[in-house]
C-alpha cells in the first residue's frame, strides 16, 4: 500500500473544528512578496486594504512564523490563515449519530440539511466540525463525500497519513454504496426498471443543477423499484460513479424525481428558509468495503427512515 505524503502541518489551531486556510506558494511567478501573491489570490474579495490590515496583525502565518509586508516570495511556500467568521450559522436541529469508531476510522450517518464538510457558507454547521468537536478528533477528515440534502452514512479517517488508503476504495470503486430513494410511482416509468442508466453529467462552476449531454458517459447508476404503496415508490439506487448529484439527475431523467428536490425537475427560488420537515428524499441507506489495512469486509447500515415513506399521506401519496 503506498501511501500519499501527508500536508504540512499547520502552525495555526483549529476554530470550532474548522481547519485554517492553507495556502500552497505557486512554483512560478513574479512576485516579490508574499504579500503581493496575496493581494492578486485574495485582495478582490477580502476588500481594500484588508490583506494590508491581517499581516500587520500577524493573521498570516508561514511555518517558520508570522508573514510580515515585506516577506519575500517563496515559490512552493506556504501560507495559514483564518476565514473571517461571517454571520451566525442556522443550527441544523437534528445529531450526526456515530455507527463505528476505532482507531482508524469514524462511520457516520449524517441527517438531511448538514453538509458532510465545510464550504461555502456552511462550516461550523458541517458533519466533519461537529465530529471533530465531539469526539476530540481534531485530524479526522472525510473519505468521501454526501450532498448536504442527502442523509445517510459517511466514512471518515482518523489518521490524516491513512486517508489515501481509504480515498483509494471509492477512486477504484471498490467500496459498495446503495442508497434509496422515494418518487411518485409511474407504471411506465416503473415498467423499464431495473434499469442501468449511463449518461454525461455535467456541473457548471456557480450553476445550481447538474445536466446530461450527449457523448460519452461518466455517470452510471442502476435503478430499481423496492415496492411501491399509496401512489408512491420505494427505489434502489447504486451508483458505479460519483458524479455531482448523479442520482438525482438520472431519477429525474426517468421521469421519476426525488421528492423534495429543489433542483430537479426545476430550480425554485433561492433565499426562503429551508422547510426541515420535507428534505429531499434520498438516503445513502448502506456502504460496504474491504478495509484496506486489515482485510475485513465491513458494511455499515443507516438507521434513518424517510419521511415520505414513513408517512405518505403527509407527501401527497
């Protein structure tokens, strides 16, 4: 097994299980300080004279100290620094149960609304910080990734130096993910199922919703129908790949969307809280893998419930 060589360890401490930026020094360039790099990656954004303002305060921090006006440019240098806290998050109001923990690894199931770790907006409120704050495990870090609207189980590494290993299952494809879904049921959507869909997916930098094209596939999910009751269906999915919101795409491009989606069939409106009693549909109900380092075959279960199955009078069915 080889392992990847581990980041430079950061001379800055966590916030709230959020880790510093880091910041890698470009090999090529003409910079002659660091803060000139930092004005050109940072200074749009950050506002006038801010870049100015955090390396007078010393908020900027190389490993040997602080980054000072003046420090010169170091190609393949790097650079910490804290994100600014923004406005107070909306507490996502349901836990992160843990199904496993050893010493290596954290399996997680994560509730609808929580983002499995932090972007954008989304940070302290975040599977990777709560779990990190919780169980006093400060380098744990994601294998994988959820949606933040999907539930379901999540792998996380305890080791950053074992991380590769357990990334290397889902990049050759080995770890084993079936999820469920529930959509209406339509006797001539439902008669082509089972069902292997194979597509090309596409997502767009700053464009909410993924899209198919024609041409050669990278996405492939197969689909089938569990049981159906009340107007509604019960569905298995297993992705072959992980592309962005592939599951949802290609149940919409069936003619069958997940309830509760706000991107397929159609984008509706941004701004309007979100509506926790009706998240979106779609559960990673099981992860199965070999472990990598000891040879057991592990398989975790989610033990969420989805709600339009639960009760689908509440759903329309």
């Amino acid at each position: 097994m080889v392992r990847r060589k581990p980041a430079p360890v950061s001379p800055l401490p966590q916030r709230d299980g959020i880790d510093p930026v880091h910041v890698k020094l470009p090999l090529d360039g003409a910079w002659p300080t660091v803060r000139a790099y930092l004005e050109e990656r940072y200074g749009a954004a950050a506002g006038d004279g801010r870049i100015g303002a955090m390396l007078a305060a010393g908020e900027f921090v190389a490993a040997d100290g602080p980054v000072g006006a003046d420090t010169p440019y170091r190609p393949g240098g790097h650079v910490w620094f804290h994100r600014e806290p923004g406005p107070p998050e909306p507490v996502v109001p349901f836990p992160v149960e843990v199904l496993h923990r050893d010493e290596r690894i954290v399996v997680a199931d994560k509730p609808h609304f929580l983002a499995t770790t932090p972007r954008g907006s989304h940070a302290t409120e975040t599977a990777l910080a709560r779990l990190r704050r919780d169980l006093g495990l400060p380098r744990l870090s994601p294998a994988h990734r959820l949606d933040r609207l999907t539930a379901g189980v999540v792998l996380f590494v305890a080791d950053p130096a074992l991380r590769g290993a357990y990334q290397g299952l889902f990049e050759r494809r080995e770890a084993v993910k079936e999820y469920e879904a529930v959509a209406r049921y339509e006797e001539g959507a439902a008669a082509r199922l089972p069902a292997v869909v194979r597509t090309r997916i596409l997502k767009d930098r700053g464009r909410l919703d993924a899209y198919e094209v024609p041409g050669e596939p990278n996405a492939e999910s197969r689909i089938e129908l569990a049981e159906a009751r009340g107007g509604l269906g019960r569905y298995r999915l297993a992705p072959r790949t992980g592309r962005t919101h592939q599951l949802r795409v290609h149940m919409n491009g069936l003619g069958l969307p997940i309830l509760g989606d706000p991107l397929y069939p159609a984008v509706l409106g941004e701004g309007d809280p979100e509506d926790y009693r009706r998240p979106l549909q779609l559960l990673a109900r099981s992860l199965e893998f070999t472990d990598p380092l000891d040879g057991r075959r592990m398989r975790f279960t989610s033990g969420r419930v989805l709600a339009a199955w639960q009760d689908p009078a509440g759903w329309g069915g």
